[in-house]
C-alpha cells in the first residue's frame, strides 16, 4: 500500500551559485506521478550570501560557518511557511532539503551539503528528508548528478520522443540522457555552468552575474585559452562523474586564471561562456545515441547568449524546458521533493548509469518530530 500512496511535498534547493532558496510544493508517488503545484523564489541577503561563500571549500564549519547554516536553514524555513501560507489546502507530508552544497570531492568520498534538518523540522513542524548524497558517494557513487530519476519521470509524463536529454545549467552543468528503453539513463556534470561566469562579474565588476549575457555578447573569444582548458582530462572521461562547484576558479592564477590575463571584461566573460557551451558540446561525445532535442532548465537558460551558442554548436534542436510547461526554475526543487519521496518508499535515488553506484541506491536521512503523546 506504501508503494502506492501519492504524497504532498515540498523541495528545497540552494544551488551553487548562491542566488537564493526555491521552494515547490508538489503531489507525487515518488515514481510515475507528478503534479507540481506551486513554486516561490527567495533571494538571499546579501550578508548571507557571503558568509555562505566564505564556507565553501569547508570539511568541518568554522563558527561563522555553524551561524551561516543557521541562517541559512532558517531563510529556507521562512520560504516553506510561506509557500504553505500560499496553499493550505496542501499540507505537506514531507520536505526534501537539499541543503548548501560547500564542498564535493569523491575522491575521498566526501560530500558536505550544509543545513539543520532538526531545525527546519522544527520551525516547519513538518518532516525533512536530508543528506541525499553521501550514502551514494561511500558506496562509490559520484553522489551526482541526482535530478536523472526526476528528469525520467517527467519525460514519461510528457510522452517525449526518445532518446531524450535535459540540461541542467546551474553553478555546474549537468545532462540526463534517455534512452528508448526508459531504464537505460545516462546523466553527468558536463562541466561549469555560470559559476565562473558569476564569480568573475562579482570580482571585476562587483555584479552577482552578467544580465543575459549581454556583455558576453559582445566580447570576443580567446580560443586558444578554451583549446588549453577544454584539454583537462575531464572531458575525455567517460562517466559517470561529477565536479565540484570550485573545480575552476578564477581567483585562483591556475592555467585558467592565467587564460583571462589581458583580456577585457567582455572578452574575459565571452571566454568563460564558451567553456561551459563546450564542456555541454563534447558531453555528447559520451552519450549512446543523440536526442531529437535537449531541453534546458536551471538559471543559465536565461542566459540568451548561452543559448544563442549551445543552439549554434549542437547536433539537435535547443528549447527553454518551459516550452512544456515546466517550470525552469522549479525544476531542482521539485526533484528534491520528488526524492524524498522515494527515499521515504525506500526507492532508489542513484542508479549505476547516473552516479556510477554498484546497484541502485536509495539515500538520505530523515528528521523527524517526536511523536505527540
């Protein structure tokens, strides 16, 4: 009967760019059914959303550290009571948090998604499904990506045409692959998304991100710095594999800071641009067969010159997932949701095609509210 029951939750997701917190409310079995209900957005303060950068990199929380997960968790307990505010005719049966990721290195099997699940249960007086990751990354899993079983279900839901493919553009990239037969998926990071895009607005021009990639626009590519970094041996890996948010950095004068040397702003930015669209563009050298089309969510599709240039560079058609009537922005918290319903179902959330795991994996941990007497 469990297997069966359909349940109201709510996802929560904090990506790695650090804009702010998503909340969806959703009903799901935590397999075929799907129906999104609602959906909010809130931007972190600005204080907090430094205290939070400053922890990233972080095995074990400093005190600021401890006090930003605070606010943090506190920030993403105020977006639930609203969002519950907004549907009381929905109450929720679980919430998945994702939590802030601050650091992800499978070499040494460590995953660290930080957030108080006992506080958000508290303050929410509901429970919360956390620690998503680590069960899969100690079993030899990449713990990542973890939206493919999300990403299939809606692909089931909407009767695409398969093979099919989402791309996921958030601080890193990622792209699930569906093939004809619906349980053979493939899914990996493809490389940075906008976070070295980001990163680079906020130091050289003290902005969270470039508006549209309207100054990307008009820069100018260096290719010969793309060629160096798209040499990384990462590339030519075969998945499943995953990155950290950090893996380049442009703070940091590797060969990939030392690339943007002498560039200008808009050239710096264009640069930065096409080494994500081509971490995307050689991602398809790993997938089996091509998909008659790639649909992107996550907040790099609005990035109309990021799309302008996947559209230019990839064998298939590009479309914004809205174009389904999803919701782009809703899609990461949602599986989140999704998830925590099936790691209550005791269903698996990683697969060996998705996070390289021996065996399908279910995971998380649940904070629960002590039983009233």
């Amino acid at each position: 009967m469990e297997k069966q029951k359909v349940y109201t939750a709510i996802g929560l997701m904090s990506g790695t760019s650090l804009d702010g917190v998503d909340a969806a409310l959703l009903r799901t079995d935590g397999m075929h059914k799907v129906e999104p209900i609602g959906f909010l957005h809130e931007p972190y303060a600005l204080d907090l959303r430094q205290t939070l950068r400053a922890c990233f990199g972080q095995e074990r929380l400093d005190d600021a550290g401890k006090q930003a997960e605070r606010a943090m968790t506190l920030a993403h307990a105020d977006l639930v009571k609203r969002l519950m505010a907004l549907y009381p005719e929905y109450k929720p049966d679980v919430i998945g948090f994702h939590g802030q990721t601050i650091l992800h290195d499978t070499g040494r099997k460590i995953t660290v998604q930080i957030g108080d699940a006992d506080l958000l249960a508290q303050e929410t007086q509901t429970d919360v499904v956390h620690d998503f990751r680590q069960r899969d990354v100690s079993a030899g899993g990449q713990g990542a990506p973890l939206a493919p079983l999300y990403h299939a279900a809606r692909v089931r839901d909407a009767k695409m045409p398969r093979p099919a493919a989402l791309l996921n553009i958030g601080g890193v990239a990622n792209i699930t692959w569906i093939g004809h037969d619906e349980e053979h998926i493939i899914a990996f990071d493809t490389g940075t998304g906008n976070a070295m895009m980001d990163d680079y607005a906020k130091r050289h021009l003290a902005l969270d991100y470039d508006p549209d990639g309207a100054l990307a626009a008009v820069g100018s590519v260096d290719e010969l710095a793309v060629m160096q970094w798209m040499s990384d041996g990462y590339f030519a890996a075969p998945p499943p594999k995953s990155l950290d948010r950090n893996e380049w950095d442009v703070a940091v004068m590797g060969p990939l800071a030392k690339g943007l040397v002498g560039l200008s702003v808009e050239d710096a930015l264009a640069t930065l641009l096409e080494f994500s669209v081509q971490g995307v563009v050689r991602a398809f050298d790993h997938i089996p067969a091509k998909p008659a089309a790639i649909y992107v969510c996550g907040g790099g599709r609005h990035n109309k010159t990021m799309m302008q240039r996947l559209k230019e560079e990839l064998r298939c058609d590009v479309y914004d997932v809205d174009v389904l009537g999803w919701d782009g922005d809703a899609t990461e918290a949602e599986c989140f949701g999704y998830l925590a319903v099936r790691c209550r179902k005791q269903l698996p959330i990683s697969l060996p095609g998705t996070t390289g795991v021996p065996e399908p994996l279910t995971g998380g941990r649940l904070a629960t509210l002590p039983q009233r007497v």
